[in-house]
C-alpha cells in the first residue's frame, strides 16, 4: 500500500472494506475481523486511527505485528493471506493488514469450547458472525457442488405463495410456513438458492432471502 492510498482510505472512513481500531487487542478478536473481511470482499484494518480518524499510533509496532501474523496462522482455519505495512503519521506508527477476499471460503475461527465452529462475515461498517446459511453458501460457491435437480412440492408452493404478498423470508419463518425445522426450512431454502431461484442477503441480526424468478412449470 502507498501513503497516498492509506491517506485516502482514513478521509473515506469505515466503511464495508475498511475498518479503523484504536489499538491492537487479542489474537482472537484481530482472527475475527480478518475472517470478516476474507469471508466477504476483503479490505483493510489500520491500527492506530480512533474511529474520528485521529492518529493515535500503535505501542510497539513489532509486538504487535506479531500479533497479527499469530491470529493469521494460528487462529485462523484455513490461514488468511494478509500483507501488512506500517506509516509513520505526526511521529506515530500507524499498521496497516490489507486482506484479500479469499478463494478458500469459509474461513473459520479457531477455538476451544465450541461445538460449532464459527464464522464472520462483514455487513456494512460491522463484523457479524456468519449463519449457518451463509456458511453453506460460502462452501457452495468455493467447491463444485454440482447441478441442483428441484421438485416443486408443496413446500414450494407454500413459499412462492408468500412471496405474492411479501419481498423477502427469513428460516425461521419458512420453517413456521410450512411446519418443519429450522434445519429443514434451512436446507430447502439453500436447495432454492442453488438453483437460482432464491437469493441471500446477510443483516446483522438475521439473514433474509429474496425471489429472483418463479420456475416454469
């Protein structure tokens, strides 16, 4: 990165490819933005700006670089490519990771304790943790899952029916729509997604999906 890139990404401010952190935290908290943004689009975390964008610098710039490269390849599953540049702004270091989006989605993060393992993804300024949903997608689109063959049931039916007076259904609700799990409702709505007919979009509290077409019969 060129100053003059790293100058013009603190005027922009936060934003979905950009996050500011006043200073460097634990390993796992840095793990969890950097699988934000490998998840997603990728993009930059600067150490050192507070979020009005004043320079505050970074303590110890080799202990905390350290930090960095240890929540990248130990924290992370699998390890995320990353590059990291350091400025000296007003006689304060300022560190910068660059991260980009990764072909090797989803990454996880590496954790005791944890029955599931889990993911982040990032949604507007935030880092949120990715669905079960969003995670199957992100598998999907990584690998060759090979074409979908779709019946039209009554599960089906049930949803298109719903979107004649709605725009958009989250699992839970197709799940209390047609009767079944969550795990179930999850499972038929990625099957939709597969097949071009649904799409998913990520918000911080829930995924939602929307329809992209009606299948002819």
């Amino acid at each position: 990165m060129k100053y003059w890139e790293f100058t013009e990404l603190v005027d922009a401010g936060e934003g979905l490819r950009v996050e500011f952190k006043r200073k460097v935290s634990t390993p796992e908290k840095i793990a969890r933005e950097m699988i934000a943004f490998a998840n997603t689009s990728g993009g930059t975390i600067i150490f050192g700006i507070d979020d009005d964008k004043s320079v505050v610098g970074v303590v110890s710039e080799k202990g905390e670089m350290e930090f960095i490269t240890l929540a990248a390849r130990e924290l992370c599953d699998p390890p995320i490519e990353h590059t990291l540049t350091i400025f000296n702004v007003h006689g304060r270091d300022v560190l910068c990771i660059e991260i980009p989006e990764s072909d090797r989605k989803p990454h996880f993060l590496i954790e005791a304790g944890q029955d599931e393992r889990r993911a982040w993804v990032r949604v507007g300024e935030n880092s949120v943790q990715a669905s079960r949903e969003m995670i199957k997608v992100m598998q999907l689109r990584s690998g060759d899952a090979g074409p979908v063959r779709l019946a039209i049931g009554e599960a089906e039916k049930r949803l298109f029916a719903w979107f004649e007076t709605r725009d958009r259904i989250t699992v839970k609700e197709y799940a209390d729509l047609i009767n079944v799990s969550e795990r179930r409702a999850s499972r038929l709505l990625i099957r939709l997604l597969r097949a071009g007919i649904l799409a998913i979009h990520t918000m911080e509290k829930s995924d939602y999906f929307t329809l992209m077409h009606i299948p002819e019969k």
